[in-house]
C-alpha cells in the first residue's frame, strides 16, 4: 500500500514531503510501476551498481579515519597520525596507502546510529529501520535495488560476498535481506576464501549436487556436468529461489565467468593480498563489470574480533591496539586502496557507487580492558564513484570523536543516497513502501 | 652550504641514484631476504625453540583458526605444533631448557588463559584472568623456565606487566602505570625485560630489569615502535617500526644506541625474532600480497 503521507524523505532532486505527496498525487497509481518509468529512472540514475563494503563489527573511528592527536592518550590511543593528501586532514598511521588516496574518496565523519548493539545497528545499517520482536523487518538496501532493477542475465541482483550472513555468536541480524518481502529477496551468497576460490553455499541445498569449492575451470566443468545430469524438471521445480539461481548462474558461461577470478593477471590478484575480504573486492569488481546491481561485500560473517569458531571482525572489546595494528587495518588498507585503483584504472567508478562503512564506531575513551566497545554516537564513512565529489571530508566531530558537531549522517540518509543514486528516488520508494524517512547527502555530490 | 659539503652531497646523491637504478636499497648491507615458507598466510609471533632450532609461529589455517606450526628449517617441513588444537593459540615461548613453555589459548568469547607446559612432568597450567571479555594479551617465558611474564589490562584502561611462576601462581604486578605496556621479552640471562609502551606518548620500546625496577626508554619515534625480542647474546634487539611509513624491522644495541633498519619492502615486516645463530633475523613479511616467513641475515650490521 502506498503512504504517501508519511513519507519524508528527500530525494537527490531535493523532492520534499510536500513536494512529492502533490506529485504523487497527479500521479495515476496503475502508471507509477510501469517498465517504462523504470527505464526511465535508471537513466536518470547515476549508477548502475552499488558496492556496499560492510566493515562488520565496527572498527574504531578514531584510530583509523578520524583521529584526534590532541586528545588525552586515554582517548586518542596509541597511534600515531599522518598528514593526507588533503591538507589539514590527517589518518592514524595504520592506514598509509588511504591516506595516500584521499583524492578517490570522500570522507564522512559524522555518521551516527540509534542503536548499540551489533544485530540491531546491523539491521538499521543494511535497512534504515530498528529490529526487534513484533517489529516489521524492512527489506535491506540490496534488496529493494533488486526487486526495483529486477534479475539480469544469469547472475542475481543483489549479491552477498561474505562467509556467511552476517551475525554476532548469539544471531543474524534480521536485515540482511528481504525481510518481510521473503526470501526471493535476500542476498545471493557467494563465499571467496583467501586465494580467490568460491563457494556458493545455495547448491548444497540440492540433493546429491555437492559443488563444494569452484575452483579451477576443470573441477567447475565437471560439477556442472554432474548437476545437469542429476537435474531433472521435477527437481528444478522443487528448488528454492536461491538455488534456481544458483542453477541458472551455473549453466550461464558469461555469468560464471564473472565469478573466475583466475580470469585476472597475478599481479592485480596479488595487489588485493592474499585475504578472503581482498580477494572478495576483486570479486566484486568483476560482478561490477557483469553489471550486478547491488553487491555486498563484508569483511567478516561474525563480529567478533578474537573468539573461537569466529572469523576475526572489527569487534575489538579486547586487543583493538593489538589487531589494528597487527592485522585488521593492514588488510583493509591494501585491499581497499587495491579496489581503488582498479576500479578507477578501468573506468567503472562514473557508474558504481562504493560506500564502505561498520554498523557504528568505537568508544573514544579507552575502555577497562585497554581496548574500545561500542559507540553509535558518531563514526565515519566512505564514499566514491557515481559522481561524488572525492578529496573531501564531510561532517566533524567534536575534539574527542564523541559525536558530530555538524549535521548527523543517519542510516536512513545513507539507504537514501544509495537508492537515489541508483534511480530509486522517493516516488519509487513510496511505491515499494520502503525508507519514507531519511535526507539525501547532498555533501557528497 | 661550503664546496666540500656541496660535492659530499651531491655525491651521496649519485650513489643512491645508481643503488636505485640497479634495484637495491640502500640497505643494501643486510643480505637479501630468503624466504622461508610460501603459502601466503597470515602469520605471527615466530619464535624459536632452543633443542632442535625449529621455528614456531602462529597462522591463520583456516578463516576461523589461528594454530601454532613448527617450522623445520633443515627440512622445510610444517607440522601442527598442538596437533588436536581446535581453538586459536598464539604467542609461544620457549625455556632455554626445553621443559616449560607458555602459550596464549582463546577459550571463549572475546576470552583468552595463559598456559604453562611443563614438558616433563605433562602437566599444563592455565591462567584464567576473569570472567567476561578477559584476555592476556602476550607473554613471554623466563630462560631458566621459573616465571612467566604477562601483559594484561587494568580497569583504569591501562595495560601493565604482571609476573607469575610457573605453576601460574603467586602473581605480582611489575609495572603500575596509567599506560598501555606489552609484548614483554627477556634477556637470554633472565635478569632484564624489554617491552612496548606508550609511556612516552605512543608506542616506544623500553627496558627494565626483571624485577620491574629501572625503567629505561630505548626507542623515541612518533611512529609505532614494537614488538622487541634481544638477540641470543643479549647485546641487540630487534623491532618492528613505522617510522618509514611502512612496517620495518630494525635492529639496535640492547642499550638503544646504534638504531639501524634492515628490512625495506613495500609490504609489511614485522613479528621478528633472532635465529639462535645470532646472525640472522626472521620474520613475517608482505610481498606480493602473501605473507611468509623470511630470514636475513644482519652479519654485516652487527659491529
């Protein structure tokens, strides 16, 4: 149902409340979907790909993007900061390479979120919308880009690069994916391990069809050969959504050859370095290249920083001034920087948008543990392509990153921006029924 | 600028032009780095033992798994060092005798103890610092086996050294401060410590005796200075630095004098400790995305 009333969000164009209730008005419901309108808008759009870079588990602001050197050591920590290319604005030293690239990039430093938790910021991060129990779980940004863009040609609209969905030990969070809408929205899961081999986790669900690891062209050439020998109609029928794409991506030669990344040379696999979270960026700058609407990259399925059976995220309740320096921050500045380079190098970033961010940031004092927890008051982001005006910094916070002292970045405002920026302004927000709250960041643009 | 100095300069600009030119660095009196291992992964905390001179490090085996390896550097076989492990250890050292040795196991959420191996006997020890997120962060053990020094955090957000025997009892707090103070490391004798430290504002190195008295600065950079580890003789020690902007190890007099750089690669160096030779240095390093094991040798720095 469409609620035109209540929807308050403003749109790149600056589309206000008002503005769009008079245009929705003059607006005959049965046109507002046509294809044609979407055709439309998806040339008005100013990308054609989204690359959502999820930092999960929330690095600390302060000790890598916003530093504040004259802060008192309990709360300025242990790193030393360096000078960037934009005068005045400096980076802790454990991420030299961006620091050396701030004209591809620009900086948000006053985003902030309304909850405290991990699956809750999480949700609010990936939809805009709180999670909780009776609460209606909003579709995530990948989600509404896929159902709003629609499937292409054998690979799935919104694609999820990540060891698994994303979740603390306890659970995942609820808005990872369609939410309410159902399951033929969530992400498609594609699992990169450190040296670029995939894994796409839907096929297990077929009986006796176990390609496990797609590795080499021989092996995925075999694996396909057993699938269509051991499908049969009544089986395809009897798959779930996920799985029928994983099919047709399988059995589609130009979509299966986004996911080989033996396709590039060493040395640009080398550049990424060897991790799963710089491997999967070279993924997705394929996926980019295959015109994917909506990939999710995430640095880790769990957020833990250092627990058993976990994969090593940003939660640094313990060993922050350990890790960062040891190995969260040296991976992410390679592969990111990496991912820079290349998507620049080959044209891609007039038409793809990267946002690359956490759920929140980290407490500027030092916790009890010599460490930081967690600090939804103020953290940062980072924004490139599709037209962002790159080699600034957008927002302040105040002299211990405690919170913004210029206008507050919102979830609400970035699912605005990413959804605008690929042609879903705020008539075909209202139409989905989705995000009728939230500022576009002009800042940025 | 007077002519003698005019043409020193200039000439010192034409010997870096040509090392440059041909491709070395002007560190070019550490050999060239041989490596060591070649799997790429994540590796750290190298340390040898002191019987059968085999390195042990931690890797990152699997996305969810840090385990501690053996490296044979005769063989260049890599064997599991606790073969049944199926949780994340780190940060091993070794007695000079071989009959104790101490670990780091993550057993539970955001939760690590600190273990003592007593070879002989079979018996192992362990630490549990607390409940919640309680973590011992790194540790080393004394050569004669007897204690086991232990960085760990304080509730005024601070981090101190703290002492314990080898039974893991009777713990005493060596430093008392309102800093962040880590990766302790004896001498070869026992009788001093060196440790990181943010006493002076950032991470510097210092050292101090084993009994937590005379505190002394070693290192003075804006830039992280870390991880130090003495050489078998006890005069030098190795680091890690970022005073170059990339990760370096760097070699200095146990007294802090005579500071040198070793490494210069393009990716990160780091996790380094002395071969019992005395000559060479290993460590982790970065090149072409992978990070292996490398030794160099450090013959002609030592004077």
């Amino acid at each position: 149902m469409l609620r035109l009333g209540e929807f308050k969000s403003r749109s790149c164009d600056g589309i206000s409340r008002r503005a769009f209730v008079q245009a929705g008005a003059a607006l005959p419901l049965t046109a507002m979907l046509t294809g044609e309108q979407i055709a439309q808008a998806a040339t008005q759009a100013r990308a054609k790909t989204v690359v959502f870079v999820w930092l999960w588990g929330a690095p600390s602001h302060l000790d890598t993007f916003d530093p504040k050197p004259d802060a008192p050591l309990n709360y300025r920590g242990p790193f030393g900061t360096i000078p960037t290319t934009l005068p005045g604005v400096r980076f802790t030293e454990l991420v030299p390479q961006l620091a050396a690239r701030t004209d591809k990039f620009a900086l948000i430093r006053s985003n902030v979120t309304h909850d405290g938790g991990h699956p809750g910021a999480g949700t609010f991060g990936y939809t805009g919308h709180r999670e909780g129990r009776g609460i209606t779980i909003q579709p995530s940004w990948g989600s509404i880009v896929s159902r709003h863009h629609g499937a292409g040609a054998g690979l799935p609209p919104y694609v999820m690069l990540s060891r698994g969905i994303p979740r603390d030990v306890v659970k995942t969070i609820d808005g990872y994916g369609g939410g309410d809408w159902g399951k033929a929205y969530d992400p498609f899961l594609i699992q990169c391990d450190e040296l670029g081999s995939i894994n796409i986790p839907a096929l297990k669900l077929v009986d006796g069809v176990t390609p496990d690891r797609i590795a080499h062209r021989r092996n995925l050439q075999d694996q396909l050969d057993k699938i269509k020998r051991n499908v049969t109609a009544d089986t395809f029928d009897a798959w779930d959504s996920k799985s029928k794409q994983a099919f047709t991506l399988l059995t589609n030669k130009q979509a299966l050859e986004s996911l080989d990344l033996t396709k590039e040379s060493t040395e640009l696999r080398e550049n990424y370095g060897q991790s799963s979270f710089g491997q999967s960026l070279l993924l997705a700058r394929r996926l980019v290249e295959a015109e994917v609407p909506f990939v999710n990259v995430s640095w880790s399925e769990f957020v833990e920083a250092f627990s058993p059976n976990t994969d090593f995220g940003w939660d640094t309740h313990v060993k922050n001034f350990d890790l960062l320096p040891n190995r969260h921050c040296p991976v992410l500045d390679t592969a990111f920087s990496a991912f820079l380079d290349d998507m620049y190098d080959r044209g891609l970033m007039d038409s793809t948008l990267v946002v690359c961010m956490g759920e929140f940031g980290r407490t500027p004092r030092i916790n009890n543990r010599a460490a930081r927890d967690h600090w939804q008051h103020n953290y940062f982001s980072i924004w490139a392509g599709a037209g962002v005006k790159t080699g600034q910094v957008i927002g302040a916070s105040d002299a211990k990153a405690e919170r913004p002292v210029t206008r507050k970045i919102e979830p609400t405002g970035v699912g605005v921006t990413m959804l605008d920026c690929m042609g879903i302004d705020s008539i075909a927000r209202a139409e989905l029924n989705v995000l009728p709250e939230g500022e576009f960041i002009h800042e940025l643009f | 600028m007077n002519s003698s100095k005019q043409t020193r300069v200039n000439g010192l600009s034409i010997r870096l032009a040509i090392l440059l030119i041909i491709g070395l660095s002007p560190f070019a009196d550490a050999a060239e780095p041989m490596r060591l291992t070649s799997d790429g992964k994540m590796k750290q905390d190298l340390c040898f033992t002191h019987d059968t001179q085999e390195l042990i490090y931690s890797v990152l085996k699997t996305p969810q798994l840090i385990k501690l390896q053996r490296l044979n550097l005769d063989s260049g076989t890599v064997e599991d060092f606790h073969t049944s492990a199926n949780t994340n250890e780190i940060y091993i050292d070794f007695a000079k005798d071989m009959k104790h040795y101490a670990y780091i196991r993550n057993d539970g959420n955001l939760h690590t103890v600190l273990q003592v191996q007593d070879v002989e006997n079979g018996e192992l020890h362990s630490l549990n610092p607390g409940g919640g997120f309680a973590c011992v962060r790194a540790l080393t053990i004394s050569p004669d086996g007897q204690n086991v020094v232990y960085s760990f955090p304080e509730t005024n957000g601070s981090q101190q050294l703290w002492q314990t025997d080898n039974k893991l009892q009777n713990k005493t707090e060596l430093t008392k401060s309102d800093f962040i103070d880590a990766y302790p490391r004896f001498s070869p004798t026992g009788n001093v410590l060196t440790f990181t430290s943010t006493r002076s504002g950032n991470f510097d190195i210092f050292r101090m005796s084993a009994d937590g008295t005379g505190i002394f600065q070693l290192t003075d950079h804006p830039g992280i200075d870390t991880r130090p580890s003495f050489s078998p003789d006890g005069s030098k020690i190795v680091y890690t630095s970022l005073r170059q902007g990339n990760y370096e190890i760097f070699i200095m007099n146990a007294d802090g004098s005579n500071q040198k750089q070793v490494t210069s690669n393009s990716g990160k160096d780091d996790f380094a400790c002395w071969h019992p030779d005395g000559k060479r240095i290993v460590y982790v390093g970065e090149v072409k995305g992978k990070r292996d094991i490398y030794s160099i040798s450090v013959q002609d720095m030592l004077d």
